[in-house]
C-alpha cells in the first residue's frame, strides 16, 4: 500500500468556515484520497470529529478516507483506525459554524 502526501504538518485556513487547522498527512494511499492524523494516547471519541474538520479545511468534490494512526510510547505504531461516521461532519460543520449570542 503506497502512499504519497501532498501536505505534511501544513497549516490551513477555510475563510468560508473560519476553520484553521493543521492536519499531519494529506494525500493518497492506494490511489484513494486520505486524511492522516498521529495520534500519542489512545482512540477519542472527538478524533472523527477532528479529522473530519481536517477534511473540510482542503475541500474536495468527495470525502477523503480519514485515518487515526495511534503509537506507543515508544513511537512504533499500535493500532490504526479508520473514521466513517458521517455525523462526525455534522457536528464538524456546526461547530463552525455556531455563532456565539449575548444576552
């Protein structure tokens, strides 16, 4: 399984969103379009959440596949997971786009 990035560490900002955000991996593995993230502490429920505003940053006409790679202590990897809950970009979206009120 080949990948190649296209972004590494690279900080983005979507004005449309007003989301800023710097994702570890952009790219392909496979041929099929991804969004990468290292991870140091174990699965999060947040992480989906997190990787899909990632993809949201760098707008495409389709989803990239977004993957949690989680490591060690050590630095070896230890598990790698793949996010594909769609609400994940529901509650992505919303948090940016809720706009705070004052009373």
């Amino acid at each position: 399984m080949s990948a190649t990035w296209t972004s590494v560490e690279q900080p983005y900002f979507n004005p449309e969103l007003d989301l800023a955000g710097t994702p570890d991996r952009i790219g392909t593995i496979a041929g099929r379009a991804v969004v990468l993230d290292l991870k140091s502490g174990p699965p999060a429920p947040w992480h989906g959440i997190q990787l899909a505003a990632y993809d949201l940053l760098v707008p495409l006409p389709h989803r990239r596949r977004r993957i949690g790679l989680y490591l060690n202590a050590n630095g070896d990897l230890a598990r790698m997971r793949d996010y594909r809950a769609s609400a994940d970009y529901v509650i992505a979206h919303t948090l940016c786009t809720h706009k705070e009120t004052t009373s």
